[in-house]
C-alpha cells in the first residue's frame, strides 16, 4: 500500500505480537513527548508517566529538558525561544525515523501518527492475507491490557495539570483572565497609559461610575476594550473625563454589539458634533441603550440632522439629557421635527441651550405637535414676548406632558397672560417650574389666577423660585392649596408702602417705641437669633405656627418684657389673617413693617434735629422768618 509521496510501495514485516511494533518501528516514549499536539496532551499524559513517575511531580517540561539537555528550559525567559525552536527539533526526530531504500519510505509522519499508522498497515495487509488471525486470536488480551490501562488511570489521584508545560509554551492559548484586569494592564502598556486602580477594582460592576478620572481620549481606548467583552455593567458613568470626539468614537465602536449597557452617561466630556454624530451613528443600530447624558459637550447644530435622524430610526430611546449645550435657531427646527415625529421618547432636556426668541417659539410648536413627552425642560433659553405667545397655543393643545421646566427664560410681564391662558386650559400638567423670569409680582398673579380657573385641576406644583408677592397672591395661593392641594412656592409677602405710609403719625419715634415688635426685635438680634429660631423657639407643637398661648410662653420664658396687653397687641398686628396662628410669613412682614417704621422713626428725629438747629440759628440772628415758621408749625 502506498504511504509517501517518494519511493516504491512496500510490504512492512508482519508485526510478531499484536500489542507489540517490531524494535525498528517503536517510538521511545521521550520522542513521542516531542510530537504532542495541545489538543493530544490531555488524553495521552497518563500513558506517558512511567511506574517511577507516580507522584506525578515530573512535568512535561522537565522531560522536554531531559531530551534536550538544555538547562535552560525551566527558565520563563526562554520559554518564547523553545517556542521557535520546538518545531524545528520535531522535524528531527522525524528524519531519524525515516525509512529509506528500496523496501520502505515513510515521510511527513512523525510520533503518535508514525504508530497510528503502521499499525493500521500491518492490520489491513494481515486481512488482505488472509492472516487476521493474528490479532483475533489475542483480541481479548489487548483489551485486558487496555481495560487495565483504563483502571490503572481511573485509580491514578495527581494534582498534576496535564497541561503544564502547553501552558508554559503556547500561554494565548489558555489564557485564563475572567476579570479582564489582564486585557486592560496589556491595553494600557500597548497605548502608553496608566493602568486607573479604581476601574481595575469596579470594572465589573453593574453600576460603573468613574466620574471625573481623567481618561482622556487614550484612556477611554485602554477601558473600551474591557466595555466589549463586559457582560455584566448595565450603566455606565463617565462623566467629566475630557474624552473628546476621538475617544466617543472608541467607545462607540465597542458598544456596536453590547446587549447589556442601558444607560449612558457622558456628561461634560467635550466630545463635540463629532462625538455626538458617532453616538447618534451607534444608537441608530443599538436599541438595548435607551436613556443618553450629554450635558456639556459643546455639541451644536451641525449634530442636529443626526439626531434627527437616530430619534426618527429608533423607537427605543427614553431618555435624551442636551442642556448646557450650543444648539440655535437650526437646531430647534430639528427638535421640532423630532417632538412631531418621535411618539416614544419620554424626557428631553434642552436647557441651557441657544435658543433665541424664534428657537424657543419653533419648540413650543414642537410641544404642540407632540404625543409621547412627559418631562421638557426648555430653561435658561430666551422666550421672551414671542416665544411665550407660541408656548400658550402649546399648553392648550398638548395632552401628554406632565412636567414643564420654563425658568430663566426671560419671561416678561406682558408674556404672562399668555402663559397663564394656556394653563387656564391645560389638561395634563402637572408640575410647572416658571420662577426666575421677568413679570414680576404681577404676572406671578397673573399665572396663579389662571390655574385658579382651571377646572380640571390637574396642576399640583407650582413654582416661582424667589419671586415676591403681593397679599392679594398670598390669598389667593392659600385658597388654592385648602381648594386642590396645590403646593406654590415664592419668596415672600411685598408689604404695601403706600397704606404703610398713611398709618404713620405725626410721631414714628412715639410709635416704635410703643410697638411690641420692636422689643421681640431687639431680643432676636440681641440673642443672634433668626425669626425663624424665634418661631422654632415659640412652636412647642412643631406646626410651623405660633399660637396666643405658644406667644405668651416663648416672652415669659425667653424674659421678654412685653405685657400681656402689649402680647395681645401683637397678636392682633402679626395675625394677618385673622385665624389664631402666627406663621413665618407674617412673622417676617411684622418684622419688616417694624424696619420700615425705625426708619421713618430715624428719618423723623434727622427732620426734627435739622428744623432744630435752623431755628435756633434763626432766633440768634433775630430773623422774622423763624417767626412765620412757627405759624406754619
């Protein structure tokens, strides 16, 4: 039968014992160590020890060594140099084996194969002969032998690893490294960058927070690698690391196929239109990622049509953070278009953005087109006149959103109505953010009056941040919250300096000295206290409010030399309206009405002393004037 590619076909001796090759065709056991192949070295390790290697302490390694006689194989250092070199001396030991002449030429075969096939030879020539007999008649003895062979392996108990020495000689081909600390550390000396201990030790969280860490765009390359193979982390924070468009582009490329990251946080990253088109690029594909951060990225509007169109592709996205961000006129088109559109997205923030008066106006109409928002925020943009105008067609119209953020938005008085007519309509909000803007107490009123006539009464928080207002607010705003619960929030209680000014007497000093908030006064000031300690101080029942029987023992107890006609009488002045209780904010306008009385007082005493001087200057000079003023006096 044919066996190489060389020389003539031959007829190999007849094997004298079936479980034993001829003395020319055995391969000694060190020689077959040389022919191993990895994926051999796991079945064909027990065969290879010997009766003196029952311990199991020999290593594969250690044999290697003893063929070669090099003492240097047990050294790290020069096991990439045995790499090279073991092919090499395999081939070798295959030309020792070689068989040539005119009878028998075996070339390419080496160890176990060299076995495998010479006896697959002498069994197929033997039946050709007829002669299988051979092997038949001792066929239970070699499986007696084997069965043996078996059983001595089962009973054979090592702490020897089989593939030691394959580990050693070929490691990428077992590399163990389930944590992925190896992959970065490689990662980070291929880039040049230091290995971040903190993401070593929270690489595999479910929540990766690195905020802050300094990444740069190569040190987001170094992790990216990790983030591919993670299959564990479900949010991911990276919030000011400067990693700029190129390193968005990395990570990017590595999320393309991630199932498993939901929410992605890049705030104040500077990664520019050019991070932003790459992640629009990579959420067009990826639909597992559906709430998105980019507060501060100085993205602007030739990022806009991207995305456009990765908010019309996918339907999945929830929610989209912009603000602090440099998008304009274009890019509020955009946005329209995208509220129009998209019918899935829940929350957008665009705060903090360039939008001018015509912007703000095109989202309005946005809000007005749109199904699916149930949280905007549109502050610190400039809505003026025109844009509040187009937000009240918005408020009318919409009947999905439910929180509405408008601070900051230059809001002026004449705006107010408009904002005020189309919450008088509105059906679905429920939280209105409007404070910080330019209407004043005026339009503040204006606004809570429109929620007054609302009959659905939907609305439940309203907030105008510091804004001052007048009584007739503070009425109406206590009327509401019994009437719907609603909760307003505002500065404080303006107090009338025009009524103010027509109780004053003839005499201020007269009257602050008789006025028991002057001496509550100076013992607060005195004690380094605030009013609001004066009202935790007098509160025993801690209602935020103080009632004639708390008054009377927060003066006796704090030793304040008031009567009790004189407590009744101040009761009476700071219980503005007239239910028993004195709270915060009437303690705070008493207070205020009383400075405004110490000054009118001071002012009085500079008039007096001035009218004082000049008449005693007068009556020296024996001037007819100071006569003629006292007919006026």
């Amino acid at each position: 039968m044919p066996v190489g590619t060389d020389g003539p076909t031959v007829q190999p001796p007849r094997l004298s014992s079936p479980s034993k090759l001829p003395a020319q065709f055995e391969i000694n056991e060190e020689d077959e160590l040389m022919n191993i192949k990895p994926e051999d070295s796991v079945s064909e390790t027990k065969s290879r020890r010997s009766s003196k290697d029952t311990s199991g302490l020999i290593t594969d390694l250690t044999r290697l060594k003893a063929i070669t006689g090099d003492d240097r194989i047990g050294d790290p250092l020069y096991v990439t140099e045995y790499r090279q070199k073991l092919p090499d001396l395999t081939q070798e030991i295959i030309k020792e084996r070689t068989f040539e002449g005119d009878e028998f030429e075996i070339r390419g075969l080496s160890g176990a194969d060299l076995t495998r096939h010479l006896q697959d030879e002498y069994i197929e020539d033997d039946a050709a002969d007829g002669r299988s007999d051979v092997f038949e008649d001792n066929e239970s003895n070699i499986s007696s032998l084997e069965s043996d062979d078996e059983k001595a392996n089962e009973e054979y108990d090592t702490d020897f690893d089989p593939t030691e020495a394959d580990r050693l000689i070929y490691p990428e081909r077992y590399e163990t490294d389930p944590n992925g600390v190896g992959l970065y550390e490689r990662h980070c000396e291929e880039i040049g960058v230091q290995p971040i201990t903190y993401f070593i030790k929270h690489m595999q969280d479910t929540n990766l927070i690195m905020k802050f860490h300094g990444l740069g765009p190569q040190g987001m390359r170094a992790i990216a690698g990790n983030i591919e193979i993670n299959t564990v982390t479900e949010r991911i924070d990276l919030e000011g690391n400067y990693i700029l468009g190129e390193g968005a582009t990395y990570l990017t490329r590595v999320l393309k196929d991630n199932s498993y990251v939901s929410e992605l946080v890049l705030s104040e990253n500077k990664i520019g239109s050019e991070g932003a088109v790459a992640l629009c690029e990579l959420l067009t594909k990826n639909k597992t990622i559906i709430h998105l951060n980019l507060t501060g990225n100085e993205i602007d509007d030739s990022a806009a049509d991207a995305f456009y169109d990765m908010l019309v592709a996918n339907s999945e996205i929830k929610t989209l953070i912009l603000k602090h961000n440099c998008f304009e006129e274009y890019g509020a088109d955009s946005f329209c278009k995208i509220m129009d559109e998209n019918v899935t997205l829940q929350t957008l923030d665009l705060s903090w953005n360039h939008f001018q008066s015509k912007g703000c106006a095109a989202l309005a109409e946005g809000i007005k087109l749109n199904e699916g928002l149930k949280y905007l925020d549109v502050s610190m943009n400039g809505f003026g006149l025109e844009g509040a105008r187009a937000m009240e067609d918005a408020l009318k119209t919409n009947r999905i959103l439910r929180e509405l953020h408008c601070t900051h938005c230059r809001i002026p008085v004449e705006g107010a109505p408009y904002i005020a007519a189309g919450i008088q309509v509105n059906e679905a909000l429920v939280k209105l953010y409007i404070g910080h803007n330019e209407y004043g107490c005026d339009g503040g009123f204006f606004i809570l009056e429109g929620v007054n006539r609302n009959d659905k009464k939907t609305l439940k928080y309203l907030d105008f941040a510091n804004l001052m207002v007048r009584r007739s607010f503070k009425a109406l705003e206590k009327e509401l919250k019994e009437d719907r619960s609603l909760v307003t929030v505002y500065g404080g209680v303006l107090v009338d300096v025009a009524s103010f000014a027509s109780k004053i007497p003839r005499n201020p000093e007269k009257l602050l000295a008789s006025d028991p908030m002057t001496k509550l006064r100076e013992y607060v000031e005195k004690s380094g206290y605030r009013m609001i300690d004066l009202l935790k101080t007098f509160d025993r029942d801690n209602d935020w409010q103080i009632s004639r029987e708390e008054l009377s023992m927060g003066v006796k107890k704090c030793e304040i030399d008031l009567t009790e006609d004189q407590i009744d009488k101040l009761m009476s002045q700071l219980d503005l309206n007239g239910d028993g209780q004195i709270d915060l904010s009437e303690l705070m306008e008493g207070k205020l009405e009383n400075t405004l009385l110490q000054r009118e007082a001071i002012r009085y005493r500079e008039e007096v002393d001035k009218k004082t001087k000049k008449q005693e200057q007068m009556t020296a000079k024996a001037d007819p004037q100071s006569f003629m003023e006292m007919m006026n006096d």
